[in-house]
C-alpha cells in the first residue's frame, strides 16, 4: 500500500525508524491541535453568553429582540415568537 500527502504532493513512506517517528510526531501535532480548537470552542460557550451575544442561530418564525439592563447594556436576547403566532392564528387557505 502507497500512502500520499496531497497537500505536500508526496508519497510517504515508512520504510526507515525516521520516517515512522516523523509520522508519529505529525499525528501528536494534529492532536494537539485539535484539543486547541475544543478548548477554544468551549471557552466560546462561556464568553458569548456572558457578554451578552447570541450563541445560536436564527430559529424561523422568531425575531431575536434585545434586552437592555439598566445600566443600558445589553443583558441578553429573547426570542419573539409573533410572527408564528400570527401566522397560526391565519386561516388556512384549503
């Protein structure tokens, strides 16, 4: 079997100790990297909604409406659901 690295457009071979060492050290690199990028996904979750921003998507039918504290500062969103309320309370046109 013949292994290629497309994005370095070569073929990796295993057929010394350096090679097989150089195949572990870019897999402990990637690992690394990707508990990096959960740290920072997870440390996300904590900060957005602390500050205020909204960490979902738009959800159809609602408005996403600020609230602003007293110190006039947003303190979260709410979802307002009117449209699909009024939507509901529409007849049907069958």
């Amino acid at each position: 079997m013949r292994v290629f690295f497309y994005l370095e457009d070569r073929k990796r071979t295993l057929d010394s100790p350096t090679d097989k060492i150089m195949v572990s050290l870019t897999a402990f690199a990637d690992e690394l990297e990707r508990e990096k990028a959960r740290q920072r996904t997870y440390d996300a979750t904590l900060r957005k909604p602390r500050a205020g921003h909204v960490t979902g998507g738009l959800l159809f039918g609602y408005d996403q409406v600020d609230v602003v504290g007293t110190d006039g500062r947003r303190s979260h969103v709410n979802a307002s659901g009117q449209h699909r309320r009024r939507m509901a309370s529409r007849p049907s046109s069958r």
